[in-house]
C-alpha cells in the first residue's frame, strides 16, 4: 500500500502540474527533460508498477487475513473440545514420548494413581505404567497395531488395582506420540476369579468340587510313575437328618464333617466333597501306610468330636486305595476305594440311623410336654380303651407303641411353635402337619418302628376327610388311628397346656361329641365316653370285651 501511496503521489503531482497550467510550451519543456533524463522517466514507471504490485500484496494479505478468523476460531474451539474431552474423560489417559517418558496424563489418570501431575511427569511412574513390550516398541518405533492390550496391576491405599492398557502412536512430529488408554478392570477381575473359584469349588463347605477332583485325578493320570491315595468317605444317616430335623441341619452336619477333614490331611493333600454326602481325599505321592495311617486319623477326629457334641453324633464310612508308581489307573484306584467304602457302609449304616433315631427319641421328649408318668396313664389309657371295643392283642401291642410315638416328627420342628402360647398362624400351622411325614420317615428308618410307620403318617387324619396329611375319610382311616386320635384329644384337653385353659372331664366329654362324625369316628365316640363313665377314668380297671368287635 505504501508503495502504491508514493507512485500515485508523483502522479498526481505531474499531471496536477501539466494540466493546472494549460501551458503548452512546459509541456513541452518536460517532455525534452524527460527524454534528456530517461532514467527519470524509468524511475517514475517503476515507482508505479511497484506500488500497484504492493498494494496488491498488501490486499491479498488483508483479504487472507479476514477469512482466516473463522478458520482460527473453528480450530481454537476443536482445542478447547478435545483438551476438555481429555481431562474429563472417565477413563485414564496417559501420553508418552517415543522414548517412554510420560508428558502429559487426564485427570482419571491421576485419580488412579493418586498423585499430582507433576509427580508424574518427574518420570517415577514410567516403570509401573508401562510394560516393558510397550517401551521396547516404543524406542524401536515399530508399528504397535498388533500389539495386543495387556494389564498392569497397581498397588494403591493398601489394595492392588489392575488396568487394561492400549496404546496408539500419534505421529505429530518426526517421532511417535503414544496415547495409552487404561481401563480399570479390578472389580471385574476379582469377580472374574470369584467365578472360577466357584466353579470349582463346593459352595457349603468351601471344599473342591467333585470338577476339580476329576481333573487332579486325570492330571496325576498323565503323569509318568506317579504314587497316589485317595479316600473315600460317606456321612451315614444324612437324608434321614434331613428328612427329620430339615436340610439346614443337613448342612451343618456337613460342614462339620468337612472341617473334620480338612484338618487330617497335609497341605499337598486335595479334600473334595463330591456329592451330596460324598468326600473324596486325593494324596499325592500316598502309599498304603500313608492312606492307613489317615484313615485313622478321621475315626479318631471323629469320635473326639462325638464325645464333645453328643446331641446329634456324626457317622462316616470310610474306604481308601493306594498305588506305587503307576501300577494301577486313577479311575481304577477310584473304584477299589469306592467298595471299600461301600462295604464297611453296609455294616454302619443301620448302627448309625440307630443312634440318630436314639438322639431323636431323647430330643423328643424334651420337646414332650408330658412327664414320664403321665405318659404312661396316656398308654394305659389307650391300651385299655382299644381292649373294651375287642381290637386283637397285637394291635394293642402296637397302639401303646404308637400311643408313645405318635409326634415323634415334632423332633423337625422349631421349639417356638411346638411351645407357642397362642394360636398358630397359617405358615405356623403348615410347618406343623409336616410332623406326621416327618415321623414316617423316621419309623421306616428304625427297625422297632416300621410296624407302625403307617399308623404315624395317618393318626391325624379326621373323620370327614379334612385332615391331614392324606385326607382321608371314614373307615379309610385304619382303626388304630380313630382310637388313638379320640384318645389323644381327650387327653389334651383334661391336661395342662400353655396355649388354653385346662378342661373338666364333661367338658372334654362334650367336644369329643361335638365332633363325632367330623374329626371322630362317631361310633367310637359313643363307646370312649361309655368307656370312661364305667370307671375305666379312676382305676383304668375293666374287664376285655367278650362281645364281637363292631364294625370298626
């Protein structure tokens, strides 16, 4: 601009001269001077050219200019977009020179480590955040897009914190810049592991599961000349446990029998449990003394432990094998301890299912709210009752029994609603009827009491059909089951209970007859009361009837 400024200004002032005056002859004059002093007729032309030249330039860089301050602003708003997406993002983000060194790291990344910024760019951090494949990669400056992500594990506030890294060269210069990108994966991890231990673990004992146990089993198969024991043992009576006193004691008596376990066996020793009632000890390197001299060491951990918990005493039957070198395949070996246990099984079981039922019988009484001697006037009650109405020697044999332990199934039930002062709500009452099948289950499982695991399962069934747990009605109803039941409630209501007041014996007399012909056999009924109005309630002194037993 200012050259065309100083070519126009000449110009101007020539011509301005030339045709201000209108003379002619100096006209005339310049135009000899100008060709007398050419040069200076080249120098105004030039003055000219270069100014119409810069004035040129100087435009084309004012109009640049103008339309670059859109483009500038566009760029500078990208900057703020990105600097604010760097330092905000909830991921860490970590920039690195080409030779390792850390230049600039988002806030997340920070947090992560939990340092200031320049901390970590003073270089202290460099070891930890990378592997040594990135910085390898790093100075070579090899392409990194096969370099697969790998985790770093970060010690921090007492914990160890594990990040997935990724990394991606940026080439802004003659050298890479690397962004590495973190994940935290800690908490999947963690959870990662927490599922493979259980996958291979059992869940109530904490104890490996029988996937586990089968895989040792084939890895030590594999291996060349490998000596090895395994043990096999069964917890005796535990469905019956469970049938009677519920699984959660079931569980208890299970892990109790795998904290036995545990604590027999050395460190390199493999305890599983392997079903239900199954435990299964895998000893590397195990001969047969070694297999023995365990075996033995269970019975006596047993049997220390029965001693301190005689109130429900703990059964296992045991088997083992052993081979030397690799005599013998593993599912083999399996095999001959699983007879072995079978075996020694066959002479447990029944001695075991004995004593539990035993423990129960002393269990159930201290749940009984009658005393000993009133337990036997109920008997003798009953007994004589089913004589006057003509029922056989044998059946009376068993009525007396079945007097005793009719409720034997409450010994499953909580003590809160055996003992309940009140009304049992609906949840109460359903856990209640459960004691009938309850006891059923344990009469078949006791020899003394099979006779009359029939007669449990039934004794609470009513007249019209609305007991439980069957529903039986009328004379579907065995016999020994209506005498006990008429017998049963009568002696409730005359005895002293928590939950209501003692009855007189009219009163009793009275709802027995209300409910003749819907909870009792009416019939039956008629005979009860006639029974204890001849005086049988005083001395329980009469005469067997001679007459012809009704059709009962």
């Amino acid at each position: 601009m200012k050259g065309l400024g100083y070519a126009g200004v000449t110009i101007a002032v020539f011509s301005c001269l030339v045709l201000a005056k209108h003379d002619i002859a100096l006209v005339n004059n310049i135009y000899h001077w100008l060709q007398n002093n050419w040069w200076v007729t080249v120098l105004l032309i030039m003055s000219c050219l270069s100014g119409l030249f810069l004035g040129y330039q100087w435009g084309n860089a004012a109009n640049r200019r103008q339309k670059l301050k859109p483009v500038q602003g566009e760029l500078q708003g990208e900057q703020l977009l990105l600097n604010t997406l760097f330092n905000n993002a909830l991921s860490p983000v970590f920039v690195f020179e080409h030779d390792g060194r850390c230049v600039d790291a988002n806030r997340a990344a920070l947090e992560f480590l939990g340092c200031e910024k320049q901390e970590l760019l003073a270089g202290s951090y460099n070891d930890l955040l990378l592997p040594a494949g990135f910085k390898l990669y790093m100075l070579q400056q090899e392409n990194l897009a096969d370099l697969e992500p790998v985790e770093i594990d970060y010690p921090a506030g007492g914990k160890v914190k594990t990040m997935l890294l990724n990394i991606i060269p940026v080439k802004l210069t003659e050298k890479n810049v690397y962004y590495v990108f973190g994940q935290e994966i800690t908490h999947y991890k963690n959870q990662l592991e927490q599922l493979r231990s259980l996958s291979l673990h059992d869940p109530v004992t904490g104890l490996y599961n029988r996937t586990y146990f089968e895989q040792e089993m084939r890895r030590m198969e594999a291996g060349r000349n490998v000596s090895a024991g395994i043990i096999l043992c069964d917890l005796d009576g535990l469905k019956l446990i469970n049938d009677t006193l519920g699984h959660d004691q079931g569980d208890t008596l299970i892990i109790v029998a795998a904290d036995i376990l545990k604590n027999c066996f050395r460190g390199d020793d493999m305890v599983a449990r392997i079903g239900g009632d199954e435990f299964a000890i895998l000893l590397p390197n195990g001969d047969i003394e070694v297999v023995e001299r365990a075996s033995r060491r269970i019975k006596a951990a047993v049997a220390k432990h029965n001693t301190a918990n005689p109130d429900l005493p703990l059964s296992i039957s045991i088997g083992f094998a052993a081979r030397r070198g690799a005599s013998k395949k593993m599912i083999d070996l399996y095999k001959e301890a699983d007879n072995n246990m079978y075996r020694e099984k066959l002479h447990h079981s029944q001695h075991a299912r004995g004593t539990i039922v035993q423990t129960l019988l002393a269990t159930m009484k201290a749940k009984d709210f009658a005393t000993t001697e009133q337990m036997t006037r109920f008997k003798e009650l009953v007994s004589l009752f089913a004589v006057s109405v003509g029922l056989p020697e044998s059946s009376v044999a068993g009525l007396k029994m079945l007097a005793q332990f009719c409720d034997i199934g409450k010994v499953g039930l909580p003590e809160d609603i055996i003992f309940k002062p009140g009304p049992l709500n609906p949840d109460e009452m359903a856990q209640m009827r459960r004691h009938c099948e309850i006891g059923h289950r344990l009469a078949l499982s006791t020899p003394d009491l099979m006779p009359i695991a029939d007669w449990i399962l039934k004794h609470h069934e009513w007249w019209d059909g609305t007991g439980y747990p069957l529903g039986l009605k009328g004379k579907e109803i065995p016999v020994e089951c209506r005498i006990l039941s008429i017998a049963c409630a009568y002696n409730a209501m005359v005895s002293y209970r928590p939950y209501r007041k003692t009855l007189s014996h009219e009163q009793a007399c009275a709802e027995l007859e209300k409910y003749a012909g819907i909870q009792f056999d009416p019939q039956l009924v008629t005979c009860f009361i006639e029974f204890l109005e001849a005086g049988a309630k005083k001395n329980l002194q009469i005469k067997k009837n001679t007459q012809p037993l009704p059709q009962l």
